[in-house]
C-alpha cells in the first residue's frame, strides 16, 4: 500500500504525462484525502444504485411512472413508451419524449447527481411553467429497476448533435466506490430537433396490458391533463398525451391513449361562452344519453347578464362516479384523478392563473353548494375537468392579477365570473338529472321517484359498494393464495352484475315495447277512422244506385251513356266490395274471436277486392295455386289475414310501378307442409337485394319516397311499417315470414308459414 508521498508522486506524475487518466486521478485523489489526520469524508459503496432502485422503487409500474413525470417536468408535450419483445422478461422498454432535452451540463449535475436540488431550486418546468412533478433523484433508480442497461440520446434545441451515454447497471456491485465506476458519453448525429429517449434493456419482468393499464391509470392520477386544447399564445401549455405500443409507434400497436381515455369516460362535454351584449350561451353533449342541449341565459334576469364578461370562454367535462356510467375498472382511475386534480381551472391570455382548480380551491362555491343541498344533482369540484379562457384586451382589463401573482384581483367582473360559471355548469347538471330520471333540486315538486328509478338507483349503490378501493388488496389477498376470503364477493359481485345486464335488456325492451304501443295507437286510431269511413258511405251507396238508374232511364237511346253508366256502375260495386270487406274485417276485429282460418278462402275473397285495382292498374293477378282445401290455420283475427294480404298486395304494386316493366304480374299461391300452412306471394317488380331481406321487415325500413300531391298518383308512398306489421302479426302465432329466392321468373317472393290448426 502506498504511502502518502508516494500517491502524491503518482498524482504528479499523471497529471504531468496522462493528463487525461480521469479515473487514475479520481483514484489517487480519493487515496490522498483518506491520509487526511484531521478531517474524514462520506464515501458511497455504488451497490447502493441497485439497493435503492430495489427498495426506493418497490413497484415497475411505480417505476414507469416516474420516468414519465420527469417528461413532463421537461415540458414534453408527448411521451410514447414502446414495449419490444417485453410478454416476458428480457425485452427492452424506449420511453421517447418531446420535452427540452438536456444538456452535458445538466445531464451531470442533475440526472447523475444523487438527490439533486435543481427541482427544488427550479419548482416550475421553464417552458409552460408546470409545477414539478417528479421526486428528488428518483429517476435513475427508477430505470435501475426495471432494466438492466440503460441508454440516454438527448439533444435540445440550441444544440447540434445529441449526446449518449449508456449505463450498465451490474457494474454497480458492493464494495466499490460509486465515484469509480464510469459510463462513456459521446455525441451522435441528432434524430429530433429536442427532447430525450430512455431505452431500458434486458427487463427484468414481462409486462401484460393490463399491467399497463394500471401503470396508465398511476401516472394520470399524478399529473394534470389540462388544458384541454391549445390555446392560442405558444407559451400556452398545450397539455401532455401519454402513449403505449408494442413493439413499435404505430396506430395498430397502441395499447392507451391516457388523454382519450379520461376524455371520452365523461357522462357530458359542456362548452360556452358569452357575446359582445354579455348575454351567455352554452351547450352540453352526452353521447351516452342522447341528448345535445343548448341554453341561454334568461334575459329577464338581472343576475342572468354578464356586461363585463364579453369573450369569456368555457369548456368542460363533467363525470358522475356510478359504476353503470364507465366501463369496468375504470370509475376508480378518473375519480382518484378528479379528487386531485379536478375543477375548473382559469387560463388568463394563455397563461395559467393560480390557485383556481388547485385542490382545495373552491372558487366556485361548487363544494360549498353540495353542502347546502338546494341542488341534489352531483356538481362538487371533482365532478369536472375544465378550463375558463379569459383573452382578447377587453378581459385583460377587467381581470387582472394580484401583486403576488396569486389569483385575480376580485372585482365585480370577478363576481360575475363566478355567477356565469356556476350557472352554465349547475343548468347542465340539472338537465342530465332530468334526462336520467334523477331529482335535481331538493325543493323540486313536480317530482315522483317512480319503482323503476327507485329499483336502479339501488342497484347502482349496490354496485358501487362492491367497486371499492379493494380490488388491490383481494388481488394480493388471492396471488397469496387466500383466495377463500374472496369466494363469496367474487359470487355476489357477479350476480350483481349479471342483474345489471338483465336490468339493461329488460328496460331496452321495454323502451321497444312502449315505441312499439306508441305505433299501435296510431294504428288503432286510423282504424278507427276507417270505421267510420265505412259506414258513412255505406250511407251514400243506395242513392248513388238510384242516381244510376235514373239516368240510365233517361238516356236508353244514346249507346255511349249506356256504357259509361256500365262502367260506372261497375265501379261503384267494386267500391262496395271494398267497403264490405273492410266492414266485415273491422266488426270481426272488434268481437276479437279467434278462429281457424281457411287461406284459400282469404286468398279468393282478397282478389276479388282488389280485381278494379288491378284493372285500373293493368297488373294481372296470375291464377292462384291453391292447395289443400280444408287447410286451416290456428285461431287468428280474420282481420290480421287482411291485414297481411293488403300490406303484401301494395308492397307489390309499389315495386312493380317503380320498375316501369310491361309484364306486370302478381301470384300467390297457398300450399303446406307437415306443420304448418305455406303462402308464397311473387310479383315481378324491382326486387330486393338479398343483403335487404332481413331488413325489409324492421320498422320503417322503406325504399320508397313520399308521395307528392302535386304529382300523379302512381307516386306511391311508404311509412316503412307495413311488412314489420305483418312479422309481428305471424310471428305472435309462431310463424315465420321472410324473402326467399324468387320462383319462376318472378323478381320477389315472400314466403309466410303460420302452423295449421291442431283440428286438421
């Protein structure tokens, strides 16, 4: 071992002939301090990098995150992270940012420094001044953790190359000095004009997606998404997006998306603003209940008018915490950001104004209201993410902040701020209370909490006690194999959820059943309209037979009368077949008996109805085919069976008008098989594309136009109902209904098949 004049001969020597030897230096430097009689020094073992990325960083997804915050500390506007090869252990993990970058300088003196002051000296990221989110000195642990290698290339803007510099972790073993163990750095060409890349090798666990997933949820619940949209000023920050891959940066390989993923939870989208008159306007979107509202503020009200506000603008997101409005596992995630970092927060000329939206800050008086309870709807900070922009020379004026540059000086434009916000948000929350059936202010009246909102609202709460925070905890509970302690909440949680599902399919088939009762008074009144139809003219037929036979009487020599008395006459009977068939349905219909029906029969009677129409039409009726003579049908409305034959006689006559084709026929023909009576009927129309066959029977699916008066009558019109009646009509016999290929030379044929009656 040397002695202390012997090291410094050595010193002398290196400086003199190697002056370049840093490590030499180091070492003998280090070896004559340690001769010091009068003074002692703290060395560093450098196994303490990996005993503090171990035990300072005890989970990767912890680990992760930091990295992540120190992007945004660097006012990086997007970070992607890119997992290669990493199902497994072994791969390799980039994180790739958009931020400043760092120079050799600061690389040294703060990313290789232990438990650096630059973020305490520097709270705010220099560029969109972000309140710092990363910890002391965490970050080169946090890479320790979850690789072993670790590779730097970062370039700012000023600079003309990059700088790389890789460290391998295993060098960093007990009873070394930390100062000796070295990473070489060098300048590489620049790839990007700034920011830095992270790739962590040989990773010491795989990552699954719904691993990151929880990483995602972590770092989001750390770090403020907003502002929502750039705003205009570049000195504006325009917020901070967040992205997984596999494998590589591409559409197909993103896993998350952290800001759409907040975004696109929210119950609403609120946006507003207020006019050069200062009157307000707002409106609010909700997807997921339909609705797209706008208000204004009522001028009658002096509280309602915003003279100082003019340009003010707002624009929100506003979230209610039921399990039933997120997806699974997801209410957690945005509640925990949201008691963090909700609120509305104020943006004056592009630059944020503190403390409004800070936690705790209530400027509002949102948190304030709940308490009081005059609005029950959910509308405390936590329920919104937002931003109020205040821009243009006008609003300058009037907001101005306090010499401490903390908050805006509260004059009466101040005042009227917060009464414009406070009504454009608790107007929205009131409005999705009445959309979802809630009551939404405690002095309400006009308000009854039905069985059917009572009966969903205990099943939210019942949901939600069992989406608690201790998913992590039955998760560790059932990896220690105690998983018994969980059998029971697992069972119940399910048949919570299965109930959930029902309770959601029993209500869209209610919704369908009331639209479809809404179709049937409609249809009910028509019929009776038709009723009465019929039996007024029933009123005018005797005369119109006795005007014919006097006039008849009176023209016996002229031969053309004659004939136009025929054809008049002929007409008037055919007339009168239709109002007895329709009459003799419409009374049967009302006694509401049920009996077989003879198909035959129905076919026979229906074309004699329509034989004038045909006529007039030049639409020949092929002769029918008639099968089976005593087939009979089960019991059924004989006015259901003209229901199915009128509506499939004017589908026919629609299509083959609209196909301006000479050869004009319709056919039906009545036939069976071992179960039930079979009724095809053909036309040689248009046809139908067989990708319409289903869809030609759901309601209001219709290729037709509407009729205009104004036009000939050959411009027939559909409401798109008919053929859904006559579905529903068979298929409440255990019938069936459908488009088959066509028969013949046919362009359509409808096939029916209604079981036989259990008396053949």
């Amino acid at each position: 071992m040397q002695n202390e004049q012997e090291i410094r001969e050595e010193l002398k020597r290196v400086l003199q002939n190697t002056p370049n030897d840093y490590s030499r230096i180091l070492e003998l430097s280090n070896q004559l301090a340690a001769n010091d009689a009068y003074h002692v020094r703290f060395s560093v073992d450098s196994g303490i990098i990996n005993r503090l990325g171990n035990e300072l960083v005890g989970k990767r997804e912890t680990a992760v995150g930091e990295l992540i915050k120190n992007a945004y500390d660097a006012d990086a506007t997007q970070v992607d992270l890119v997992f290669e090869h990493a199902w497994t252990s072994g791969g390799t993990l980039r994180i790739e940012d958009t931020g400043n970058g760092m120079t050799r300088e600061q690389l040294i003196n703060g990313f290789m420094r232990l438990s650096s002051a630059s973020k305490v000296n520097e709270p705010y990221s220099p560029i969109y001044h972000r309140a710092r989110a990363g910890k002391k000195g965490i970050g080169r642990f946090a890479a320790q953790r979850l690789g072993r290698k670790l590779t730097i290339i970062t370039q700012t803007n000023k600079s003309s190359y990059a700088i790389k510099v890789t460290f391998d972790w295993d060098l960093f073993i007990s009873d070394t000095e930390l100062w000796s163990v070295e990473a070489q750095i060098e300048e590489i060409p620049k790839k990007k004009d700034h920011g830095t890349d992270l790739i962590i090798e040989d990773l010491r666990e795989g990552w699954t997606d719904a691993l990151l997933a929880k990483t995602n949820r972590s770092v989001m619940a750390l770090l403020q998404p907003y502002p929502i949209e750039k705003i205009e000023e570049t000195c504006s920050d325009p917020g901070f997006q967040i992205n997984f891959y596999r494998d590589n940066v591409s559409p197909k390989t993103k896993i998350i998306d952290s800001t759409e993923s907040v975004y696109n939870l929210a119950l609403a989208e609120i946006e507003g603003g207020v006019d050069k008159d200062g009157y307000a306007h707002w409106s609010m979107r909700s997807a997921r209940l339909k609705d797209d509202s706008h208000f204004d503020s009522d001028k009658s009200k002096k509280n309602e008018i915003f003279p100082l506000l003019a340009g003010v603008k707002l624009k929100a997101f506003y979230y209610i915490y039921e399990a039933s409005l997120f997806p699974r596992g997801a209410m957690k995630y945005v509640k925990d950001l949201a008691s963090e970092y909700g609120g509305i927060r104020v943006y004056r000329n592009g630059f944020r104004v503190l403390p409004y939206g800070e936690k705790g800050n209530d400027w509002l008086g949102l948190d304030e209201s709940v308490t009081k309870r005059a609005i029950l709807s959910p509308h405390q900070n936590s329920n919104f993410f937002g931003i109020v922009e205040l821009k243009g020379e006008h609003l300058l004026t009037e907001f101005e902040e306090t010499a401490s540059r903390e908050g805006l000086i509260e004059n009466e434009a101040y005042d009227e701020l917060t009464r414009c916000i406070f009504l454009m948000l608790t107007s929205v929350v009131l409005r999705i209370s009445e959309l979802r059936g809630r009551k939404g202010r405690a002095a309400q009246k006009d308000w009854d909490k039905n069985p059917t909102i009572k009966v969903d609202a205990a099943l939210e709460e019942l949901r939600n006690i069992f989406d608690t925070d201790q998913n992590e905890e039955r998760e560790s509970s059932e990896s220690e194999g105690n998983s018994g302690r969980w059998s029971f909440y697992n069972q119940a949680k399910a048949l919570i959820d299965e109930i959930h599902t029902k309770r959601l399919e029993e209500k869209n088939a209610i919704e369908s059943l009331l639209d479809e009762i809404k179709m049937l008074r409609v249809l009910a009144s028509v019929g009776l309209v038709v009723g009465e139809f019929v039996h007024e003219v029933k009123r005018f037929l005797p005369a119109f037979r006795n005007s014919i036979d006097i006039i008849r009487s009176m023209t016996t020599r002229e031969e053309r009368m004659q004939q136009i008395i025929s054809e008049l006459e002929g007409q008037i009977e055919g007339f009168t077949s239709y109002t007895s068939y329709f009459e003799t349905n419409i009374s049967q219909n009302i006694v509401r008996q049920l009996v077989p029906i003879a198909p035959h029969k129905q076919v026979m009677d229906f074309i004699k109805v329509i034989a004038n129409d045909l006529s007039r039409s030049n639409i020949v009726m092929e002769k029918p085919v008639l099968n089976g003579i005593n087939l009979r049908t089960v019991s059924m409305h004989p006015s259901e069976w003209m229901s199915i034959l009128f509506n499939l006689y004017t589908n026919s006559k629609k299509a083959i008008l609209k196909a301006h084709n000479p050869d004009k026929r319709i056919f039906i023909s009545v036939g069976e098989d071992a179960k039930n009576v079979i009724l095809e009927f053909s036309d040689t129309g248009i046809g139908i594309p067989e990708k319409d066959w289903e869809n030609v029977f759901e309601a209001f699916f219709t290729t037709s136009k509407p009729i205009d008066f104004n036009q000939s009558s050959q411009a027939l019109s559909g409401s798109g109902l008919g053929l859904k009646i006559v579905r529903d009509i068979i298929e409440s016999y255990g019938g069936t209904i459908k488009v088959v290929s066509p028969i013949f030379d046919y362009a359509t044929t409808i096939r029916i098949m209604i079981p036989k009656s259990i008396q053949i």
